[in-house]
C-alpha cells in the first residue's frame, strides 16, 4: 500500500484562499493505487464527486521534534 495526499476540487463555499487547490487541506490515505485513494474520498464526500478529486503520491516523512532553549548570559 502507498500512501496519497487527495484534495478535494470543489470550491469553499466561504470566501478564502482555499480556492486555490494548492492551499487546500490533504486528505492523507493509504490505498493500493490512485483510484482507490479516489474511491476513498468519494466514500467520504459522495456530494463531491461530480467535482472530483485531486490525488497523488505522497512520501511521507519522518519528523523529529526538538526543544531548543536559549542559554542565560552571564554578561546581563
């Protein structure tokens, strides 16, 4: 199974930039090809699929998170 980042292309009903599909939020699903991610999001949102979806590969990443502190001077 692959993992794919799928959009959905149906406008925002609110004005924003979410009318733009790349500031739109992923949708990230695991399937074994791009039509059963496709399926997935219309399982999801049967109202949409007349606009369809946006669906591809993703890799996903490994994140390490950190905290970093700034010392005390001794010179203040």
């Amino acid at each position: 199974m692959r993992e794919y980042r799928c959009t959905r292309n149906a406008l925002y009903l609110h004005k924003c930039i979410g009318n733009n599909i790349t500031a739109r939020q992923g949708h990230y699903i695991w399937a074994i090809n791009e039509e059963a991610a496709w399926q997935e999001m219309a399982r999801r949102y049967p109202e949409e699929t007349a606009e369809g979806f946006t669906v591809q590969e993703w890799e996903g990443f490994d994140v390490i998170v950190v905290e970093v502190r700034q010392e005390e001077s001794k010179n203040e």
